[in-house]
C-alpha cells in the first residue's frame, strides 16, 4: 500500500481551483462600499477591526504642507555628564533631552 509523503500535498487541481475562488473573493472584497460615520471614533473603531485595503479606492486623495520648524543640533558631551545627565532625567521622569533644553535655557537667560 503507497503511503502519501505530503510533498504533493495542497497542489493539485482541486487546490489551484480553490486559490483562484479566493483571488477571486479577494478582489470582490476591495469592492465593499464605505459605510458613513456619525463621528471620528466611529470611523476609527471601524478600521481598527477592518482593513483600509479593502476600501483604498474610496479614500478621497489628500493634499497638504508639512511645515517643521523645529531642528536638531548635535553637541558632543563627555559620556560621564551625559551618563548622569540621563540618571537625572529618568530619576524625575522626563526625557534627557528635556532637561538638557531646560537647563541650557535656564543658563542662557541668565547671562541675557
């Protein structure tokens, strides 16, 4: 009696027929229609338990300007300061980069 290994397992014709019928239902899915929403948490809710892709087309296109007015400056500090640096900040629960702004601020207005 022939035992099966498995290696053919999952691809026979019967198996490619089902692969096309899910292709198939997927491609339907990206069809569903949008439901409307009485608020923003509604909508979120909805989409925290469902796929965007599945209502991509629907999406209007959004356009808009990113303004940054914010940057960063690097400045090289000996690793003991900055070791006690970040001892400090995380000992009052704030980033080390808060402090530091903080600080540098304080000192600053006080040579003004």
């Amino acid at each position: 009696m022939a035992r099966s290994t498995g290696y053919n397992a999952g691809c026979g014709p019967e198996h490619l027929a089902s692969k096309k019928d899910r292709v198939v239902e997927l491609a339907e899915n990206k069809s569903k229609a949008m439901p409307q929403f009485a608020s923003l948490d509604e909508l979120v809710e909805f989409f925290n338990t469902h796929d965007l892709g599945e209502y991509w087309d629907q999406m209007p296109e959004a356009h808009f300007e990113v303004d940054i007015k914010t940057k960063t400056h690097l400045f090289a500090i000996d690793d003991e300061l900055a070791t006690r640096v970040s001892e400090i900040a995380r000992l009052r629960q704030i980033p080390s980069q808060m402090l530091v702004n903080s600080w540098l601020r304080e000192k600053v207005l006080e040579q003004a």
